[in-house]
C-alpha cells in the first residue's frame, strides 16, 4: 500500500469512526474543552471531530499534515461559526510567533508524531503565559498485563498501517518534561480496539515567562 493509499485509507477510516469517538472521548473532551478559550491552536485535528466542542472558542487555528484529512476539515469548516484557520503543516514546526495562543489542543496525536520532544517544546514556546495545554493520548499499557502483550504482538503492523501510530508511548513522561505540574489522569476505556485502550487525559499549565 502507497503511502497516499495509507493516507486516504487513514480519512476515511477516521471519518467513518467519528460515532465511535464521540462515543467514548465525549464526555472527556466536554470537560477538557471547557477550560480552554480565546485564541486557540489544535496541533492534528484530523478530519475536525473536535469542532463540536468548541462552544466557547471564537478564534481557533488547526494544523494537520495530511492532504486527505484536511478535505473532511475543510468540509465541516464550512459549517462551523468558529472563525477558523486551516494550516497544513506539522507540530514540530509550528508557524506561530512565541507566546501566541491562549491555550493547545492534542488528542490522539502525539502517538504518531515523530518527535514528542520537539512538539511539546513548540507547544510549551507558542501558549502565552498562564496559557494551557490540553490533551487526551493512548499510552502503552502496564507492563505484563494482556493489552500490554497485545501491544507487543501488533505494535509493527499497527505502526506501519496508521501511518506512524505508536501503540507503546510512555506519553506522560515526556509531557511532565515539559509541564512539571500537568494533571495527568489514567483511563482506560473498554472498547473492541484493544490495543489502544489505556489512556492519560489532563492539561498543563504554561508557568509565566518559563522557556
């Protein structure tokens, strides 16, 4: 399979999944989302699932680098009262001034970036004092327990068919690098994709004038 095979796979995959994903993040993105507004950025917004949670967001930027999500988001755009920013592009660059937005968005993204580290320092730089970052990611899960050998098992052709998609990511720590005083909660959520069912979900504050 090409990688614009994987890529559209991937679209439309995550398009007609969209049910599910409310289904199950729902009502964590509800409470999440309630905590972030003014100027916002979504580092990997897909096909823009989280558009509907933006209720009191009137200024939101997104960035995503795949061609094939940004025509579902492009779609739904049209359709949003949000004043919205589409940027193709990737979240270890981020395009953005320092000290930029009020508050970052990731969910499910930093298991297929390439760099954990560099995003969040990008993320960390561009939120303005006080600013805060947001997040819900899947995450390896304890060792020796079964979801942790299924991970083991699948974790190749997981990584190779989501397009980068690391199943076994100790998230968390390299979040606390970043925001040493993050709330960060354990879920694991009870759904057929085993392989991704533990979670951390939380935020992080940017301290003002830290690095």
């Amino acid at each position: 399979m090409t990688c614009r095979c994987k890529s559209r796979f991937n679209a439309v995959f995550m398009k007609n999944l969209e049910w599910y994903m409310k289904n199950v993040y729902g009502k964590h993105k509800i409470e999440l989302f309630n905590r972030i507004g003014g100027k916002v950025l979504e580092i990997g917004a897909g096909t823009g699932i989280n558009l509907d949670y933006y209720k009191k967001v009137k200024d939101l930027t997104v960035i995503e680098p795949s061609k094939e999500m940004l025509e579902y988001l492009k779609d739904k755009a049209v359709r949003s009262d949000i004043k919205l920013h589409i940027i193709e592009g990737v979240g270890e660059k981020l395009p953005f001034e320092d000290n930029s937005f009020d508050a970052v968005v990731s969910t499910l993204v930093l298991c297929s970036v390439k760099s954990q580290s560099k995003v969040l320092r990008e993320i960390k730089r561009v939120l303005k004092p006080g600013g805060i970052f947001v997040f819900i990611e899947h995450v390896v899960a304890p060792e020796g327990s079964f979801t942790y050998s299924v991970q083991n098992i699948l974790q190749p052709a997981w990584k190779w068919l989501f397009e980068g998609c690391d199943i076994k990511r100790d998230t968390a720590s390299v979040i606390r690098r970043y925001f040493p005083d993050a709330y960060i909660k354990n879920v694991r959520f009870k759904s057929p994709f085993i392989p991704v069912n533990y979670h951390i979900v939380g935020y992080g504050i940017k301290k003002d004038h830290s690095a």
